[in-house]
C-alpha cells in the first residue's frame, strides 16, 4: 500500500538532481503528494528539465494534446507540495518579458468541441476549443519563493495564477516566453490551433510569475533580487507539474507590468 508520506524528500535526505545546471529545476528538494493525487503520477523528479515537448506516443505537445507520462508529470493533491531548486539563480530582471520571472507547466489542455467521426476516428472540421479546458485545477494553489530554501515568502494569492490552469503547453513555442497578460481564457473561444498559436505568440504555454509579487506573513512586499527554490502547494483540488522554467527572454527599455 502507498505511503503518501514515503514519497517527502527533505533537504536532511538529500535532493534528487538532474544532471546539470540550465534555465529549469534541476533539483527536487521536498514531494508531498497529498490527498486526491493521481495514482502513478509520484515521479517527482517529472517535474525536472524542459517541459515535454512529446507525449509518450511521440507525438508533438501542443494546447490540445498535453504531456501526459508518468515519467511527465508528477501529480500535487490538496494538502500536498513539491519544492524545486534551480542551481542558476532566477533573476528578478526589471526587463524580462511583461515582468515575469519564470513560468510553471502542468498538464491542462483545451478541450475540442468539434464532432467527432466514428467511423473516420477524425474530428469533423478543423479541431477547434470554446475556451473550455480539460484536467486542469479548479481549486486553487499557492507558490512561493526562496533565496536559500529555508525562508520562502509566498507570491501574492490575488495575483499569481493556479497551477495547472492556464496555459496548456505548446511544444512549437519558446519555453522561457510567457503569453502576454492581456490573453484571458475568454478570447480563446472558437480557436483553433492555430488561433491559439497566434494568442501565444511564440510563448510554449505556461503559468507566469513575478518575483516581486512576494510578500511576507504579514504581507509586506519583500525585495528578491534573485531566487533558486520554488515551492507550489495545492490547497484545493490537483494539480500536475512538468517542469518549471525561467523567463530569458529581455526586452529593451523600462520594464512592463513589473510589479503589479
């Protein structure tokens, strides 16, 4: 029988860590899987490296068809938490893209409301979604950050996104691009692929983050020039991690929604 507690790696263990420094996780400090999990989805180590560009048949990842492998996704249920760390620092950088720091991927895609032909086992027109989104958490998370992986300061619950929502992965995108904030799941109605490739523009997907979105416990804004740990808990509902990733994409001039 599982032991949902066998699976909480803690720094005095030791960390799980891949084989060398890039823009993603590269270690797994603590997995606590929580309640409601998806059974088979307790890889923590999933959530290391690049998002998943394939899925297990080989097949490209795009918003209709996400990763969805066990050695993919490492699956959160409430009460649950995975704490990453990144061996090159994330920086707060006042011109990153839209101001965010760095991007979560999980597992949601859109759903496809075209018919679908039973005797072609093809959908009948060009695939297309209403907005709507299949295996994505409706319940709500919470992350935080840290310099030194002992004081992590969370980013402001009214601002950060879930975990595992929006926005579903694209493999024909940049994994360190976020899609601009002014995309909202209401204005990806009646997209097809291509319509959501163009809301992305060139972003892979993803939840984005601002570093200057943390607060203290009495929710006092604190100034993080850089982080190296990340920590996403699932307080209501699941959510599936595939990786996590850095913003390295600048852009000239003064920085645009930093802070908000």
């Amino acid at each position: 029988m599982f032991n949902r507690y066998s699976l909480v790696l803690a720094l005095v263990a030791g960390v799980v860590v891949s084989s060398q420094a890039s823009p993603y996780a590269d270690a797994v400090v603590s997995y606590n899987p929580g309640v409601g999990y998806s059974q088979g989805f307790t890889l923590p180590s999933a959530a290391l490296g690049e998002p998943s560009r394939v899925n297990p048949f080989g097949d490209a990842t795009d918003p209709f068809d996400p990763p969805y492998g066990k050695d993919q996704i490492v699956s959160i249920g409430e009460g649950g938490s995975l704490t990453v760390r990144f061996q090159t620092p994330i920086l707060n950088h006042p011109h990153n893209l839209f101001g965010y720091d760095f991007l979560i991927f999980g597992n949601s895609g859109f759903i496809i409301t075209n018919d679908f032909d039973l005797s072609t086992y093809k959908w009948i027109g060009t695939p297309a979604t209403d907005g709507s989104l299949f295996a994505a958490n409706e319940g709500s998370t919470r992350v935080s950050v840290s310099r030194d992986g002992i004081v992590f300061y969370e980013l402001r619950a009214a601002i950060a996104p879930i975990v595992d929502r929006l926005f579903p992965t694209d493999a024909a995108g940049d994994v360190h691009v976020p899609v601009a904030p002014q995309v909202g799941q209401d204005d990806l109605a009646g997209a097809t692929l291509e319509g959501l490739r163009a809301a992305y523009a060139g972003s892979a997907g993803g939840a984005a983050y601002d570093i200057s979105w943390a607060v203290d416990a009495l929710g006092r804004a604190v100034q993080l020039p850089e982080i190296n740990f990340v920590r996403v808990e699932v307080l209501t509902g699941k959510s599936e991690v595939d990786a996590f990733s850095a913003v390295i994409r600048n852009v000239p001039g003064p920085a645009r929604g930093k802070g908000r």
